[in-house]
C-alpha cells in the first residue's frame, strides 16, 4: 500500500473519530433530556388537578360573577383522565425546560467561540422568560375577555330580541340556554391563548437572532412595516378565536414586539459597527459613519 494511502486512511480514521465522539456526545444529551422530562410529567401528574384548576380559574370567575356554578364537565368516562395526561406532558416539559436547554447548550457550547457563547447564552434565558410573560398575559388578561365576551354571548341576542320585538325576556318556565362547560374544551382554548401568546412574544428572539446573523436589518424591517400589519392581522384571526376584542389585544401586542425588536436588531447593528471600526474594518467612505441604516433614516 503506498504512503498516499495511507495517509488518506489515516485521515478518514481521524475525521471519523469526533463524529463518533459527536454522536455519543448528543445520545448522553438527549437521553439526559427525555429523562428529565419523563421525571417531571410524572410529578406533574400528581399535581394535574391544581393545575387543570389553576387554568380553568378564569371561567370559574366570570361564572361566579353571572351567578351559575363554577363547575366544568366531562362527557366521557375517560375525558377528564386524558385531560390530565394532557396537562402533566405540557407542564412536565415546561419544568424540565431548563434541563433540555442546559444539555442543548452543554452541546452546542464547545463548538462556539467565547464570543459566540456570550452573544448566544442571554437568548436561551430570554425565550422562555418571554414564553412565560406572554403565557401570563394571556391567562391574566386574554382568556378572562374572551370567555366573559363567549359566555355572555348568550344573553346578548335575547336581549337584542326582546329590544326588537318589544317582548319581556323569556320567563323562568320558558326554554333557555345555560352554558356547561367541557373540561377539555375549556381547557383546550386557555391553551390555544397561552401558546399563541407566548409564541408571538418570542418575536424579538427570533428577530435580534436574525440581525446577529445579518439575515435582517432595522431599515429592511421599517421598510416591510406595513406588510407586518397585514401578516400581524392574519396571525391574530387564525390563531384566536372570532373574537374582535382578543384578535385587537394580539395585533396591538405583537405589532408592539414587532417595533421593540427594530430597535433591537438596530442595537445589535450599531454594536457590530463599532467593532468593525474598532478593528479597523469599517470603511467610511463605502458606508458613512452611521452606516447603511443612518442613511437610509435621514
């Protein structure tokens, strides 16, 4: 076998080794992950029923304040078991989150320049906070709206035609409506707020990431301002429910992250200028002093 060969085995064999090292390395970090999660959704198991209590509080409210009883029902035998399957999965990942995300950056960490490492940690604490944020406000202040405007819904188009017809409201021995509430039903549209909130409100993540990587910029950003809106708008009508109220509460917020996360790929551009004249890379002529963005803003 001539030297040449050899030398190019030699090199596979070498190349082979960190992939092999790489491979294992994900395996320990994954196993670590799924384990985690399966320890907290069985805690969170035992703990399903304040939880399911916990989000359903914002129904029992507003039927507490219309004077009915604040119970929820299942029509399955098996509904309200699988409700609480349900809830203990998404609370068990939320609270082994912190654990998937360590073993992510145990990963992905050594692979990265001290500088990258710096630039990257502070997003992987701010997205689940952000998560959070926009989690509570929808629990707080969306689902509250929305079901006190579909609950009392219901005694909106009677009154309306009583108002037409002139005719008293329907007596007590008259047929009428009383709203009995599913559990999974319920459950599944405070879910529906909690994940679209705090879905939209990782958009500043999303969008600074992208102007770290020199995929967005601030004056490409204004400059798509208005088709924002309409991408916004359509957001909000898909992602809730025909409510007008609830639709405006999303557009106003997103589009409010929207103009916050301009002004944070606008910070990172400046930051990224600075240091290119700093090195000596940045070339006035080409680009002024300010760069692409001021010129674009006089």
């Amino acid at each position: 076998m001539s030297d040449t060969s050899q030398a190019t085995e030699a090199e596979i064999d070498d190349s082979a080794a960190p992939l092999i090292e790489h491979l294992t390395e994900l395996r320990t970090r994954l196993i670590r992950s799924v384990v985690a999660f399966l320890v907290a959704m069985v805690a969170c198991f035992t703990i399903a029923e304040p939880i399911l209590e916990f989000l359903a509080e914002p129904i029992a409210d507003i039927l507490r304040s219309r004077g009915e009883d604040p119970r929820l029902i299942f029509t399955a035998p098996q509904e309200k078991f699988f409700v609480l399957i349900r809830i203990s999965v998404i609370a068990g990942f939320a609270f082994s989150f912190p654990v998937i995300a360590f073993q992510l950056w145990r990963f992905v960490a050594p692979g990265l320049y001290k500088t990258e490492q710096n630039a990257f940690l502070p997003f992987i604490i701010a997205s689940p906070a952000l998560f959070m944020l926009g989690a509570s406000f929808a629990h707080y202040v969306v689902t509250p709206l929305a079901m006190n405007f579909f609950i009392g819904f219901s005694d909106v188009i009677p009154s309306l035609a009583g108002l037409v017809t002139g005719e008293a409201p329907q007596a007590n021995n008259e047929l009428s409506t009383v709203f009995l509430g599913s559990v999974r039903e319920s459950l599944d549209v405070s879910l529906k707020f909690i994940f679209a909130f705090g879905l939209c409100f990782q958009l500043p993540v999303l969008l600074t990431l992208m102007g770290k990587a020199g995929l967005v910029s601030a004056a490409g950003l204004r400059a798509v301002r208005k088709y924002a809106v309409v991408g916004i708008l359509v957001l909000a009508a898909l992602v809730t429910p025909p409510d007008v109220v609830t639709q405006v509460i999303l557009f106003v917020v997103v589009y409010g992250l929207y103009e916050i996360s301009i002004w944070l790929v606008q910070g990172v551009e400046k930051r990224r200028i600075q240091k290119m004249k700093d090195e000596g890379l940045w070339d006035e002529e080409l680009h002024g002093e300010g760069g692409t963005d001021e010129k674009e803003n006089r």
